[in-house]
C-alpha cells in the first residue's frame, strides 16, 4: 500500500528521474524542525561550517550528524512520515538513518551550494537511498536544484571542498569532472517550495542551490535514509561524515546501534 503523500508516478519518477517533489512531507513538523535548527545553530556540532570564501557575501552555516543529541530532530525522524515514504521511494523493506544535515543561508547570502553528488562523499554503497531536503520557509529562488538521471551516470561526480574548491579524495582519475549543468543543456529540476514540502533525491544525484539573494531566511533541514541493499564501502580518505571508529568492513549492512532502522517502525 503506498503512502498517501505519494502516487505511483511519484514511485516511477524518482526510480527514472533520482528525484521527486513531495508536497508538506514535513509540513506538520515545520515548527518543530525549525526549534531544532535554532538549537542546532546555537549549539553548533564538531563538523559545523561557515562556509566562508573569499568575495562572498551573508552568511551560509551548515551542519551534520546531530539528529542524536536534539530532541526535536529526534521527535521528526520518529513521528513524520519521512521512514515510510522513502521505503516506498526506494522499493526497500527496511529504512535507516544515516545522518540529518541542516543548511541556513540568511538573507543576502551571495555564496551558492556548489553542483555536487552526495554519495562519493559517504562510506555507503548501494542503490535504496534517499535524501530529504526540506525548507522551513517559502523558496522560490534558492530552493534545490537537481539534474534528471544524474543517478545513473556510468562515472561518479568529482567530490570537492566546497570553500577551497580542492579534491576531497587523492584518486580524481576515478570521477568524472563537475560538470556546468545549465551550460551543457541538462535536464535541471528545481520546485517553488513551501514549508514542509521535501525534495527526495538519490545519493548519486548532481544538486546544488543558488545563494539566497532574498530579504528572507531559507533554513533547509535534510534527512539522509538509506535502504536494504546500503552497505559499508572504504573510501581513499576521510569521509563526509567522518564517523570515526565505527569499525565497518567493506560490504557490511551499516551498525544498527549507530545507524538505526526506523522502518518498519518498532511496535
């Protein structure tokens, strides 16, 4: 039985497309949420950023992997439907957790999110995943942007630092270069949004975001889901999240006390 948030079309879409808009998916937690990215902004993680780069303007703070330590975090991942509609997205049985991340980018913030795929960053593997991005106010021109079948290139995207615009890992021979996707001509999907409302992405999918040029805040919360077939893999580096000690082996199904399953849900 699908989820009601979801069509069939919706399913086939994000299976052909590695992305799907789906409306108020978070729209009765967005006060919630938004209590959450306050505290998270003025308790900030280890891994917290600024993102700062030399002739940009505004501010553009992101962080990760604190869904543990803030309660209304918590409470989102437990109550919304967010588990069960990526079950059905991903054509998995099981969902885990495998981070949130928080991106708030205030009013005259200049600096855009840079074209990028998420999944050459991660220690995961696999096809069943899933990311949420969802804003927690009104986006018409700063919402996320992603490229049409990116998932199903035959080569990863490059990874990069996002401020140094450096490689994240020594091997660059093994990915294919950033590339321009409004220049070559691709297929780029972007929604006007409301609070609430959620991109659905796959791992590999090429994304980004402009800067947010408006007289209004755009604080964005992501939930990063992966499915049954996600499993462990080695990276040439410290990943993104890092994780460290998590004493994975290449092919291992990600630690449950660590990564835990939430669908189906715990009786």
């Amino acid at each position: 039985m699908t989820h009601p948030l979801l069509t069939q079309q919706d399913i086939e879409n994000f299976q052909r497309d590695g992305v799907v808009l789906i409306k108020g998916l978070f729209r009765d937690h967005v006060d919630t949420l938004r209590m959450g990215i306050e505290r998270n902004m003025q308790d900030p993680g280890p891994y917290a950023s600024e993102n700062q780069k030399e002739g940009q303007t505004g501010r553009f703070f992101d962080d990760y992997c604190n869904w543990q330590r803030i309660p209304e975090f918590q409470e989102v991942i437990k109550t919304s439907p967010a588990a069960e509609v990526a079950a059905d997205l991903m054509h998995s049985q099981s969902v885990q957790v495998f981070h949130d991340h928080v991106l708030v980018k205030e009013p005259g913030t200049s600096m855009p999110t840079p074209w990028h795929t998420d999944g050459p960053y991660y220690f995961v593997k696999g096809k069943q995943t899933v990311s949420f991005w969802s804003p927690m106010d009104p986006v018409k021109n700063a919402a996320l942007r992603c490229v049409a079948g990116s998932h199903k290139w035959e080569k990863p995207v490059l990874p990069t630092r996002w401020a140094s615009e450096e490689s994240f890992f020594p091997n660059e021979d093994d990915y294919m270069p950033i590339p321009d996707p409004d220049a070559e001509g691709m297929t780029v999907l972007e929604w006007e949004m409301e609070p609430g409302d959620a991109v659905a992405f796959n791992y590999d999918v090429l994304h980004g975001a402009r800067g947010n040029t408006s007289d209004t805040r755009r604080r964005a919360f992501s939930l990063r889901l992966v499915g049954d077939d996600a499993h462990y893999t080695q990276r040439p580096g410290r990943t993104s999240p890092p994780f460290p000690d998590h004493d994975m082996q290449e092919g291992q199904k990600l630690r449950e006390d660590w990564f835990p399953t939430i669908w189906p849900a715990a009786s």
